[in-house]
C-alpha cells in the first residue's frame, strides 16, 4: 500500500479487495430492494403522469450509488481528519438556511445552490455520526477516560448532538430534529455500552 502526499495510504489492488471483501454485501442487497420496491410503487402510480417521477428517481439513485462506492474507496482517516470541518460546515449551512432558505409553507428547510436545491438538515445526520466519532475515538485515547463516563463528561458529545438539533428545530423540521437527536443518543449509548465504561 502507497502512500500519498498528505500521509494517507492509496487504496492498490490488493486494499481494494479487502475493502470489498469486508462489505456487508447483504445490509446493500436489502437496500436495493427496498429501493427498487419504492421505484415500482412510484411507476404504478405515475404511469399516466407526463414526466413519470420515478425516472428522476432512478438518476438520483444512480448518483447515490456513486457516490457511496466513492466514499467507500477512501480511507477512513481522511473521513476522520475531516469530521470536525464537516461538521463545521454543516452548521455553518443551517445557519444560513435560517437566513436566506427558501420559504415553502411557512418553513424554512431549502437552499438554492444555482440549479440544485437542497435540505442541509439531511446532511447534519452524517456529521452528527463522523463528530461523535471522532471525539469519542480521541477520548478513548485520554488516559482519564478509562474510569467510566459520567454525565459530566458526554457534555461535549451531547453538545455535538443538541447543536444541529436544535438549529433544525427552528426550521421548523421536528422529524429530522428528532432523527437527529436518535442518531447522537444511541451513539453516545453504545460509545459507552461497548467499552464497558459507563458508571
């Protein structure tokens, strides 16, 4: 395995068959069914529509599964060194969308971004996950930490969670909101959970 400029290991031949070895080829398997389920209802009940929606819905799809076969080609660290950016930016965006968003039905959830529109809340479910992981891996690190959590010290994770929750919730989006809020409690449980260290 080779090394890049920023100190990162490329993904060869041989790292690219362990990645795929790895896969959970059966979690993808399930996914396409549904989702292939989900296209089929949409034909149903546009096949008498003008511009069928389930086409667009087949494209957005394909963008889908690029892009995750892209993010699975990269090594984790780079995801890891680049989680508290992301995350950053991200409520950067919910920021905005309070300000500038796109109005619809007395809730402001969309920004236009030239031709492209879009929710940034979906993306604070991502950053919520990549933040609470970075910092529970750099804590799992501290010497400290190998006593226990206490309450005291999931402030930082639960701060983490609350922030984009709560900024979601002023859209108002109370089901992403609670997604959200999901997403961050049950990491935060089994953070604690699989080391044995909550007290």
């Amino acid at each position: 395995m080779a090394l890049d400029v920023g100190g990162l290991p490329t993904l060869g031949g041989s790292s690219q068959r362990r990645v795929f070895a790895h896969f959970p080829w059966h979690v993808a398997g399930l996914v396409a069914a549904i989702a292939a389920l989900g296209v089929w209802n949409l034909a149903s009940a546009s096949r008498s529509a003008h511009a069928p929606v389930w086409i667009s819905q087949m494209a957005w799809m394909g963008v889908g599964v690029a892009l995750a076969l892209a993010v699975l080609l990269v090594d984790y660290q780079f995801s890891m060194r680049l989680s508290y950016v992301f995350y950053g930016a991200v409520i950067l965006l919910l920021v905005v969308v309070l300000l500038k968003g796109r109005l619809v039905m007395g809730a402001r959830r969309w920004l236009t971004i030239g031709p492209v529109n879009f929710q940034p809340s979906e993306l604070a479910k991502i950053a919520v996950m990549l933040a609470l992981a970075r910092w529970f891996h750099s804590d799992a690190q501290k010497e400290g930490r190998r006593g226990g959590y206490g309450l005291a010290a999931i402030a930082v994770p639960a701060a983490i969670t609350l922030l984009p929750a709560a900024l979601i919730l002023k859209q108002p989006d109370l089901g992403t909101a609670l997604i959200v809020l999901a997403v961050g409690a049950t990491l935060i449980l089994f953070a604690g959970c699989a080391g044995g260290r909550w007290r």
